[in-house]
C-alpha cells in the first residue's frame, strides 16, 4: 500500500451516509512527499507556501501550510473519495457528478460533504469551521446523530463539541484570512 508522510457541510444526509466508509485504502499526503502512481493525487508547491494536490477524478485540494491530513480511497477504485483532517485548513474543489456518493472531510468534531462544489474546512483545537465558497455543503457533527445543516455560497457554521450548527453569513474580512491563508 502507497503512502508518504503529511504536515502539510447537507439536510438531508443520513448519519449512516457518512458514516459508511470502509478505510481500507489509504494515502497519506506531504510537502516533500513524492507522488504515488496509482493514488490519482499528485501534489506541487503552490501560492503562500501551500500545496496544491490534484487529482485524476478532477478534485483539487489546496492545503494549508502544516495542514495534518490524509487522503482516502474508501471504495478501493484508485480515487481518493475522503480526506480526514486533523489541524489547520484545506481548500477543497469537487466537480459536479450525478449520482454517487459525496465527497467527504472528516474532522475530529464535523463531516462536511458534497457531490459538486469548492469549500474550506479548518480545524483548531475544540473546533471545526466549514465556508462554502461556491455550490452547496452538507454538515453535521461527527460524534452525535443530529441533523445537519446545509450551506449555501457565502455561508458557513463554527461545529463545537456542544451547541446547535447555526449557519451564518461570513464577513469577507473572516473570508478573507481563511484564504489569505491558503493563498487564494
């Protein structure tokens, strides 16, 4: 099995839906890392000291310098179809597909999930924060079988261990320092 070593939200979805991954397969990403062949992923430097990972099924993930996170192919067909992210921020960029199932992030406190969109997840300490720059995102809490919340462009929701998932319009200065940071 390939890997390398890494420093580098939806009403509606059923807590089983994303829940249902079998981690069989995983790749693990890196600043240094070397790209794995058959991981469909290949990573290059980009803006701010980013990383840029692109994939052969379209997905584009940007990470945050120091971003802890791990690439996954739960299905096994050579396409990574999760990431699990454990601190800092990623950009994410999933293009529109009928059907299937939805891509997902994984955080200690949140699940956001898509099936076509471009959103940041960030993590630090207690908290997990999702922004949707384009399209629509699915969130819930990852530890309780609550109802989610689904956001639109421009929204986003703090996901905290306790506390309901308010989806609120985020002011473009908080917009702005989440993608200063992953240089956008």
């Amino acid at each position: 099995m390939p890997s390398t070593q890494t420093e580098a939200g939806m009403r509606g979805f059923s807590r089983a839906g994303f829940c249902a991954l079998a981690w069989s397969f995983m790749l693990i990403g890196s600043a240094t890392a070397q790209p794995a062949a058959n991981a469909g992923c290949t990573p290059s430097p980009s803006a701010a000291g980013t990383q840029t990972w692109r994939c052969d099924n379209g997905i584009t993930i940007v990470a945050e310098n120091g971003a802890r996170f791990e690439l996954n192919d739960a299905n096994r067909d050579g396409h990574i179809d999760s990431v699990e992210l454990s601190s800092k921020a990623l950009l994410v960029e999933v293009p529109k597909k009928p059907g299937g199932n939805p891509f997902k992030v994984l955080t200690p406190q949140a699940i956001a999930a898509v099936r076509g969109t471009k959103w940041a997840v960030d993590v630090a300490e207690a908290k997990t924060s999702v922004f949707v720059a384009n399209g629509r995102v699915g969130v819930t809490r990852r530890a309780a079988r609550a109802r989610g919340v689904v956001l639109g462009t421009g929204e986003g929701v703090d996901v905290e261990a306790t506390g309901p998932l308010t989806v609120k319009t985020w002011g473009q200065p908080r917009v702005d320092a989440l993608m200063a940071r992953l240089g956008q």
